[in-house]
C-alpha cells in the first residue's frame, strides 16, 4: 500500500489549526469530572464570529461572511454554490476535493476559507472556456474512461493538471506516485495514467 | 483504439464514451449532495461510543447552547414512526431513536440540526450520553456469540446445497486437502459521503439521497412515516460509488425526514466518513472449512464447504456463498453448511459480489492448494474438473465459457512461461510468484419498467428509474434506444435516479443492464411495431410490403427489398409528433405476480441458480504475477490479466472499465482492505481512509482485461450477463496462489500482509 501523498496547504492547515484550539481549550477545565474534561470543548465565542472574506474564484471576485471555522470546500459548495468540488472525507485523505491555490494544487478541506483571503481559487467549473471548449485533461479524462461515478473525477482533474505543471508527470510511475493522493474508489487508475499522459503537453502550454 | 475502447467482437457493443461523461469532468454532474436547495438546514448525528447496553441520559444543555442550533431529534421524537424493517429495502431492523437500547458502537442517538455545518458540527459533539454499559461481544471466538444455522434465514438463501454422499467419496479419496481460511470486515468506502436531504411540499416528502434502490425506498420510507407512497420522491440523479452500500436505506433517512418536518425547512445530514462506519452496512468477515478430494488422475470426487459469518444480534444477514462454490466444478460429491454467528455489531449488508467475494477466495486458494498436492498444473486441475451439468440438480449451464477465459488469459498473460516450483523465479530482490482463480457470477434478472419517446424529429428520451453508480447504465440504456431506434446516441437523453420515474429493480446482483435493456428494448420495439404498421397501411408509402422485414435507420424506415419511408412522414400520416411507449418487461419464469412486485419494491430476481431450465452463470479466469521483497517482504502487483464472458457485451468501453475496477477490489481484498474490530469495545478503530486501506494509483501497474466473445439468448431478452460484480471474484486466491509460488507460504487469513510473510 503506498500512502496517499501530502499536499501542501498554505500555511497554517486547517488540522494543525484545530489541534491548537482543541488542546488550548481542553487545558483549562481540569476540575471538571473525566468525563467532561475528555469530551469536545465549546468553540471559543470569537471562533463564531462572522469573518468577511475575499476570494477569486474562477476569476470572479467573491466576498462572503463566513464563520471563520468554515473550509475552503464548504464555502465553495455551500456559500457560493459550486457544488463541483467534492466532499469525501473532510480530513486530507481521498484527494476529491483537490482545487488550485494561485496554481498549486490544494486539498480544500485542510484549508479555511479565512486562510485564502486574495488569492485566485481555480475550481473544476473554472476549467473550460467560456465558449464550451473543455480542457485537454478534461477531454483526456473522456477519451480514456478516466472515471466511473465521476465522484473523485473533479478532484483527479485538478490534481492531474497541478502534477503536470509541478513536473511530476515525466513518467508513468511518476504520474502513479504523485496521484496517489486521490483515490479512486471505482479504481479507474490506469485510465487515469493514460489521461494524464494524453494532456501532459496541452496542460503545460495551457 | 486505445486501451479503454476495446475494439469489439462478436456480439459486443460499439465502446462509445458515457453520455454523461462532460457533466462529470465539468462538474456539472449533480449528486444528491449538491442538488441546490433554497433555506437549507445543517444535520449532524451524534452516535453511540458504547457497543452494548442503554442510554440513561442525554444532556443536551450545552448543544442548545450553541449559537444558530435550531433543534435536536433523539429519543422520543420518533415514536409516531414506525421502526424499519430489515430486508433488501432497509439495512437494519434496529431503529436507533425509538428505544434506548444500544446494539452497537456508533449506533445514532440524536441528530443537531443547525443554521451552519459548523454549528451542527459543535453541537453533535457537545451531546453528552450516559450510559449503562454491558460487555460486548466482539466477534468470532468472543464469549457470548450465539450460533445459527443460515439456511432459510433469508429469502436468498434456502437451503445448505448437497449432492452425493461426501463422507463415503472423502474418505475414499486418494489426494485430499482439510484447510481453513477467513476474510476480515470490509466497509465499502465509496468516496461520495452519505447523505440524506429532506424537504416537504405540503403533504409530500422529496429526499436527496444516494440510492441504488429508489422505487424500494419510496415504499420502505413511505411505510415508516405512514404514508401514500405516491407522496414520497426519492431522488439520485448520480451516485458517488455505491458497491451495494446504497443499496438498503439506512435509518437516518426517516431521521432527517422527521427533522425538516419539525423545522418546516429543508435539512442535509452528511454522515462523516467516519460515522459511516457504524452507521451503514459492511462485509460481513467470514470463516470457511473446505475439504476436498480427488483421484490421482486430479478428478474431484468429494467437495465440502463450511463457512460462518458475523451478523448482528437483531438481523440475522446471510452470505451463503455456497450455492455458487458448490456448483461451480463436476465435484462427484457436495456437502455444504452455512452458519450464523451473532455479535453486538451493526447488521452487515451487500458488498460487491457479496457472497462470492469470500467463498470463492475460499474455494478457490483451496483448488489452488489441491492442485500443489496433485502434484499438478492448476489452470489444467480446472479443466480436468470442468463439468457438463451443475452437480446439484444436474441442469445445464445456459453457457459456460470457463475454459476459453482460461486459455485467452493464460496465453496474454504468458502462463507456459511459469516455472512451477516453488521460489525458482527471482529476478534482483525480489521473489516472483505467478497464479490464477477463476472468477464466477450468477447471471441474474428482474422486472423492470421503461419508457421511451420517439420524436418526429427524431429525438429520443427513455426513462427508467435505475441508478447511475458508475456502471454506464445510462450509457448502455440509451445504446439499446439507439440501436432499436436507428437514431444516434447524441440525439438520446437518458432520465434516471428519480422514483417518480418507471420503476426499475434495485442496482445491485449485477441485474441492472439485463434487466434496464430488456425493458427498454421492449419499449422500443413496441414504437417499432407501431411506426411499421402505420408506413404498411393503405395509401402509405410503403403500403404492400407488409410480408417485408423492416429496421429503423437514420430517421428511416428501411424495407429488405431497399424501399424506405421517413420517420417524420409516417409520422405526419399518424396525425402524431411523437410516439411513446411504457414497457414492462418480467423474466421468464415470472409469477403473476412479478410485477406488482416491482411496484412494490420488491422485486424478484430470476435466472443464476433459480431457474429451471438451467443455471446461468458469467465466468472468468485471473492471473497475477506478485513480486515480493526478498529482505523487506513488501507485496507488489506489477501484473494481472482477467478474460471474461458475460454474453452481449453492450459497450466494451464500460464493461471494461467495470471488470478493471474490480480486478484493482480484488487486490485490494487480498492486500489491503480490512477494518480492525478492537476487541474488547467491539468498535471499529481504522475508520478513516487514512487506516482503512484501499489501491491507490501507484498499487497498480500492467492491467489487462479480455472480452471473451459468448452468445448466451437463455439468459434474458438483451442477451447479457451482468459483469460488475464479476471482477472481484477469486482475484484474492489468485494473490494467495501466487503468493505461495514465489515463498512457498500458503495464506489462508485475508489479507495477506508483510508480518504474515516475515515468519
């Protein structure tokens, strides 16, 4: 079994982030009974305020009042409506929620919205021209049956075309590795190696 | 042709790309989850962190507290519900909310709805429960299981299948094998979370919901909530993977019904993945005994298949694998016996190829080890034993292509190549080993109900309330139209995933494309018979030639003799703009009444081994080369091949990719997948895709898949065996086979790990 790969998210993650609150809060209720110390602390007041929050999405310029505990994914899907990226897990470990930050792939669901505050999201629906034309990985991913549900298909599109401009698409067993990070529960994966290959040079002109 | 459009043989469909292939690379492909919804309300559950015993209390002060918590259903607010039945529309019998009882870890005890995600989220784990725990019983060998025998426990599993007298055959054997093997819980892991989206219009109820069985749960939910089925809508317009996960409604859908009722607002509870774990169904583990004996000539005279499975305390889930292992060679003997073993755990469900998965592997590493004390060539052990009746009841195999799969895979995958001894293949570091299975399925089929238009202008819309899981059902539904129709595929739309549609049998048993192209081809032809009564009549243009017969191409009604009448013309003479037909298609063998049945939700599965005029079975042969590390023991697959016949292949671009993904399950059985039960909670501990391990891209390389051509008109009016399932059956024995061969280290306890190898 090789382990999905870690993706970057910029800056603080959204586990790292929640780890510190959680322990800070759990630190001071030591009188308190086993019981209570163990379970989940109430989220501090401030965590609940409202944060105004700009984003670029698709190149389109958002500002959203979110709870500032609110993911990249949950903001994308819930507030603003584009439902094309996809929750799977909500902790970093089956890639379906792959969009690129300024370029770089990222998993949305490790990252809050608060933490892209300026910076240009691209998702699946920011792909195509506006004309219809798809992009060559997305008429890759048709031309090899590069999915069947289609559930992890936006985030393997995403992830496919942030490990070609990384560089990571130089070979076969390069693609493999550095797509490991999003599983393909239908297990589409060799279809999904062809696909890359297919786009590799259309993506890195694109 | 590339790989993923395999070019097509006989009596295969053209591999055109899915029609719904842009919504999904565009993100525009919507799953119930994304199904926008105005004024939507946040669900989250709170579950059980006991496996066994009551609830005394809930407090739910500090919840309420939480800022935008709207309300929480638990105990009592369900109790003008009715509890849900276990069966193939409901998952479990248990009905979390309407007692206290604790049946198992991550059992629901309430549900938060909030303003927010985040705040349901805060609240759902402010919920405090205390309990009054009891020890749990975990699994096999822990104290306090209670033994069932499986036979007539489920509708699906009748009888303990014999043949012969074994004991007499076994004993008078001359090579005979006595070994053990099991296969772990398995959870299907879908990446599509669960989800339940519920709203009510007046009186009526639309869910949102990922379903493989749409018209079973109108029913099924309608039943619970005492209500018309006609005001419940299930809707699935796509779904995320399914493997037989979203094939029994769970308990929450009424859950989150109730709740949108109370607030008078849509509410959307996403299960985390890791509460799907206790709250959605699961593979049952298994332990199997198997014993079988042969003549020195490698003829099996005796065959015996025991095998155990874990089930709940309230629902008693069968397996039952042995109705296909004990009729899959000429074995002159059969014994077989199936038991319950019941835990305080979730009721266990459907998952892909639910009872071949484990039987199978079981049978098959079996026949593998047979063939070593034989002292013998195991693709020519099977061909030795390849049968010309089924030993049970003696009936034909409708068509039985086990040999042809055997002899295309074996020569793609370079079988005369093997060295057969044990450890003489290497090359560097690491220890190559070479092995095969073969792959069984029963070729089932059930009513079902379409309906198809026929424009003047030659447009197309069939309809059908099947479930898109990733199969290509829409794709092959509107191939069948196409063909029938004369029209071209982009001129088709295919409406599916609604109850309000014609209703079709559950997506589960590899009966969808049988079944959904029988109907619509049935639609089809009724259209036909009315577009070529009306160009044969009097004063029409192709009036005479009525003793003619006709096909429908390009807009055209085309007589033998060349003469042809457009569609729209004939059309225009009807005085019509369009033509629609419903269908309703009911196997032979039906009973009266089959298709009420199917209006009901319950519809009955013929073919595979009920029928009787014959059995029908889809068949194939898998080879694998493993290469295991001589100092690390790390398990690669750098190799695997699969022939299959499954009749009319109805587009070899999906059947193929069906067939890969389940050759990739197959080694994820044998490698990867199990969740881990701790023992002393009887809770489940890798509930993440962190711990529960599945292939990822790099686990795979070479994969091969062959369409072995098969005519089979036995099985059904469209000619085809189902072939979803069929992939992941025996790819795990053909792991183990070759596993032995490159260490000579037989493993018999899924899945093979590096610790098992290192001793």
């Amino acid at each position: 079994m090789s382990q999905p790969s870690a993706l970057s998210t910029n800056g603080l993650s959204r586990r790292k982030f929640m780890a510190g609150t959680v322990s800070a809060a759990a630190a001071a209720p030591l009188l308190a009974s086993r019981a209570e110390a163990t379970a989940p602390a109430a989220a501090q007041p401030k965590l609940r305020q409202p944060v105004i929050t700009s984003l670029r999405i698709n190149k389109q310029a958002y500002e959203l009042s979110l709870d500032a505990r609110t993911s990249l994914l949950d903001a994308l899907r819930d507030h603003i409506g584009l439902t094309g990226t996809k929750k799977g897990c909500d902790h970093g470990q089956c890639g379906a929620c792959t969009v690129l930050v300024d370029g770089k792939r990222v998993l949305s669901c490790l990252s809050f919205a608060v933490m892209n505050d300026g910076k240009d999201v691209t998702t699946i629906e920011g792909l195509a021209s506006t004309d219809g034309k798809l992009h060559p990985m997305q008429q890759a991913f048709i031309d090899h049956d590069a999915f069947q549900c289609g559930y992890c298909t936006p985030g393997q599109i995403m992830s496919g075309i942030g490990c070609v401009n990384e560089g990571h698409a130089e070979s076969e067993n390069d693609i493999r590795e550095y797509m490991s990070g999003n599983i393909c529960r239908c297990a589409a994966y060799p279809n999904i190696v062809a696909a890359i290959l297919q786009a590799r040079g259309e993506t890195k002109g694109a | 042709m590339d790989a993923a459009a395999p070019r097509p043989k006989e009596n295969q469909g053209e591999p055109l790309p899915r029609v719904d292939a842009r919504l999904k690379v565009t993100g525009q492909a919507h799953y119930p989850a994304d199904l926008p919804t105005a004024n939507l309300a946040y669900g989250a559950l709170a579950t059980s962190r006991i496996a066994k015993g009551r609830v005394t209390k809930l407090r739910l002060d500090d919840a309420r507290a939480v800022p935008g918590l709207l309300d929480i259903v638990t105990y009592g607010d369900m109790d003008k519900v009715d509890k849900p039945k276990f069966g193939n529309s409901g998952a479990t019998s248990i009905g979390p909310l309407h007692d206290r009882t604790i049946f198992h870890d991550g059992q629901i005890i309430a549900l938060a709805v909030a303003e927010t995600f985040e705040a349901a989220e805060e609240a759902a784990q402010l919920i405090r429960a205390e309990y009054e725990e009891e020890k749990p019983t975990a699994s096999f060998d822990s104290p306090g299981t209670k033994t069932v025998a499986a036979a007539g426990k489920s509708p699906m599993f009748k009888e303990d299948v014999k043949a012969g007298d074994f004991d007499a055959a076994f004993a008078a054997a001359a090579v005979k094998i006595d070994q053990r093997y099991s296969t772990p819980t398995q959870h299907h892991n879908p990446i599509e979370l669960f989800s339940t989206t519920a709203y009510w219009q007046g009186d009526q109820l639309v869910v949102h919901e990922p379903s493989q069985n749409v018209t079973g749960w109108k029913v099924e939910l309608a039943r619970q909530l005492k209500m018309d089925p006609a005001n419940v809508r299930i809707v699935s317009p796509f779904i995320g993977g399914a493997f037989g996960s979203k094939g029994p409604m769970t308990p929450r859908t009424a859950i989150v019904a109730v709740a949108a009722k109370r607030l008078g607002r849509p509410v959307r509870c996403v299960t985390s993945r890791m509460q799907a774990f206790g709250t959605q169904t699961y593979r049952a583990e298994t332990r199997h005994r198997i014993r079988i004996g042969a003549g020195k000539d490698g003829r099996i005279t005796a065959f015996a298949h025991e095998g155990w499975e874990v089930t709940s305390r309230p629902d008693l889930y069968v397996v039952g694998g042995t109705s296909a292992t004990g009729r899959m060679y000429g074995y002159g003997s059969v014994l077989t016996h199936v038991s319950l073993v019941q835990a305080d755990r979730n009721t266990p469900g459907y998952m892909r190829s639910p009872p071949e998965t484990p039987y199978v592997y079981a049978l098959e590493n079996a026949m593998d080890e047979m063939a070593v004390a034989l002292g013998m060539d195991p693709v020519e052990f099977r061909r030795i034993n390849e049968p010309k009746t089924e030993p049970i009841g003696k009936k034909p195999f409708s068509s039985r292509s086990l040999i042809q799969c055997y002899d295309q895979a074996a020569a793609a995958f370079g079988w005369a190549k093997r060295d057969p001894k044990v450890g003489a293949m290497r090359d560097g570091d690491w220890l190559v080993g070479m092995g095969c299975a073969t792959a069984i399925y029963p070729s089932a089929v059930a009513p079902c109900a379409a309906r198809v238009r026929l424009t003047s202008d030659g447009e197309v819309r069939v309809q059908c309330g099947s479930h898109e899981i990733g199969t290509g059902i829409r794709t092959v539904a509107g191939q069948m139209a196409s063909e029938r129709l004369g029209v071209a595929i982009d001129k088709i739309s295919v409406e599916m995933g609604d109850s309000g549609l014609p209703p079709a049998p559950v997506s589960g048993g590899s009966i969808s494309t049988a079944s959904v192209c029988s109907a619509v081809l049935k639609a089809c032809d009724a259209i036909r018979s009315k577009l070529f009564a009306a160009a044969t009549a009097e004063g029409s243009p192709l009036a005479g030639s009525h003793n003619e017969e006709f096909d429908l191409a390009d807009g055209k009604i085309v007589a033998k003799s060349g003469a042809s009448a457009k569609v729209e013309d004939v059309m225009k003479i009807m005085q019509v703009g369009a033509i629609e037909e419903y269908a309703e298609f009911a196997p032979k063998g039906a009973t009266p009444e089959a298709l009420k049945k199917l209006y009901a939700g319950t519809p009955e599965f013929h073919g595979g081994e009920q029928d009787e005029d014959s059995v029908k079975y889809a068949f194939g042969a898998e080879f694998v080369e493993v290469r295991i590390n001589r100092y690390t023991r790390e398990i690669r697959v750098p190799r695997i091949v699969g022939a299959f016949a499954a009749g009319r292949i109805m587009n070899t671009r999906t059947a193929r990719s069906q067939l890969m993904g389940g050759m990739i399950w197959g080694i994820g059985q044998a490698l990867h997948e199990a969740t881990e039960v701790d023992r002393r909670y009887a809770r489940y501990v890798n509930r993440d895709l962190q711990d529960y391990l599945v292939p990822v891209n790099a686990d795979i390389k070479d994969l091969q898949v062959i369409l072995v051509p098969e005519v089979d008109h036995a099985v059904n009016p469209a000619g085809v065996k189902g072939l979803g399932e069929l992939g992941n059956v025996g790819t795990a024995a053909a792991v183990a086979s070759a596993v032995y061969h490159a260490t000579g280290k037989r493993i018999r306890d899924l899945p093979i790990r590096i610790e098992q190898l290192l001793a």
